[in-house]
C-alpha cells in the first residue's frame, strides 16, 4: 500500500495523521519494535475498528468489516515518528473454526508478550454486553503482565442516557476498582477526546513503563 506524501495535523496532538504500515500474519512480518505504540483488541463486532478509524481521525483506516472473525492479521499505523496503533484481530466470533481460534491465540499471545514498544492496549466492550467470559480472560491476561488498560464502552448511543450511565456503573463494578473506562460512541463521538488524551498520553510518556522484561513468553 502507497504511503501518503504529506501528513496533515492530526486530532491526536502529539501523533501525526495515520498511514498504513503493513499487515502481519506471522510476528516476523510484524514492524521494528521501536518506540511505542498503542494496540486496539476486543470481541468481533464490538467497535474496536470504528473506534480506532474516530480517534485517529482517518476514515476507513482500519476497515470495518461486514465480516467478523474473517481478518486474522495485525494492522500497524503510524501516527508518528517510532508511534504506532495496531488493530488486533477480533475474538469471541462464535462460527469460526478451532483451528482460526488457535490461530487467533497463537499470533496475539504472540503479539502482547513479546512486544516491547506496546504502551498500552485499548479493550472494547459493546455497553450493551458488557464484559463477557472472554473479555475477562483477556482482561486477567493483560493486567498478569502489567499492560495498561483502557476500556471503551462502545456503541452508547443504542441506549438512552440514564440507561448507558447504569450500564456503565455495572461494568465498571465487574471490571473492579481503578479500571480507565470511557462511555464511547462513534455516532456522537462521546468518548473521543478523552480517548484521544489517553493514546496521547501513552505514546508520548518514556520510556514504556510496562516491565516488558517481565513478560517474556
Ligand atoms: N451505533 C453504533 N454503531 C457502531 C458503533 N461502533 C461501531 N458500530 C457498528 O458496529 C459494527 C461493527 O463495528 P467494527 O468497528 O467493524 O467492529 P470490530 O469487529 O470490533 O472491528 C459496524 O456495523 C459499525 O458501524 C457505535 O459507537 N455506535
Ligand atoms: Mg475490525
């Protein structure tokens, strides 16, 4: 994919308009581990492309697909110089095969464990569904190793304001204490900047405080 000449101001202040850097399959194909970047997973279908296509403020950066479970491959952007956003493949999809979920297992574990420059990892939750099995398992997964979280609840517009804000009060009890979480939409884009102040604040920071050496696989 060809790279764009020019970089224009972007909405995220310390990150420059996003280009597409390269698709991986395998952690060989994956980029230098250099700087920092910030990595977006969740279930399929729970915003986690929408999201991050808002609050790079690209449109169909990373593709919102009509197909969920299909994409096994980790999407890096660069927003910067050495700063990166990386879009996960989705989980929890019910009708993919053992093999895909395996597979799906194998390149994320992969990916979380070994990844130096990781500052922090955006986890997306339909408000609606909450926190699910999986979700929790990642969640678990994730803090064991000391990696940052953010959560968004995606999708508050599908329910009315006491509704999302009662929601929001049962997930964050589920999540336990002193968990980031964020009311998201990307109809009204409730949830934008302060997401956009957390990316910014984890690609900016120096060195990774996450003790990656601890997270030797
Ligand atoms: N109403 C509403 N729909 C959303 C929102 N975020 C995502 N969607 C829709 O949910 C579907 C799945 O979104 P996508 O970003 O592809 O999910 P992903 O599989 O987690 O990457 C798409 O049809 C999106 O248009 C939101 O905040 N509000
Ligand atoms: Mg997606």
């Amino acid at each position: 994919m060809g790279r764009l000449r020019t970089r224009a101001a972007s909405p995220v202040p310390n990150v420059s308009t996003p280009i597409f850097l390269k698709s991986a399959a395998a952690p060989a194909d994956f980029p230098a581990d250099e700087g920092r970047e910030v990595a977006f997973v969740g279930r399929s279908n729970s915003g986690k492309s929408t999201a991050l296509n808002l609050i790079a403020g690209v449109r169909r950066l990373a593709r919102v697909s009509r197909m969920p479970g299909r994409t096994q491959l980790i999407n890096f952007f660069e927003v910067g110089a050495q700063r990166r956003l990386v879009d996960l493949p989705g989980y929890g999809f019910a009708r993919v095969a053992d093999e895909t979920r395996d597979r799906w297992r194998e390149l994320c574990e992969a990916y979380l464990t070994r990844r130096r420059s990781l500052a922090g990892v955006i986890v997306t939750l339909d408000i609606r569904r909450g926190l699910t099995d999986l979700d929790a398992e990642l969640q678990r997964w994730l803090e064991l190793r000391g990696i940052r979280i953010g959560f968004l609840l995606t999708k508050t517009d599908k329910l009315g304001h006491a509704a999302s804000l009662n929601r929001e009060r049962e997930i964050a009890a589920q999540l336990g204490p002193r968990r980031d979480l964020l009311r998201f939409s990307a109809l009204s884009r409730l949830g934008v900047p302060e997401a956009r102040r957390w990316i910014d604040a984890w690609l900016s920071a120096d060195p990774v405080v996450n003790a990656a050496e601890d997270r030797v696989p």
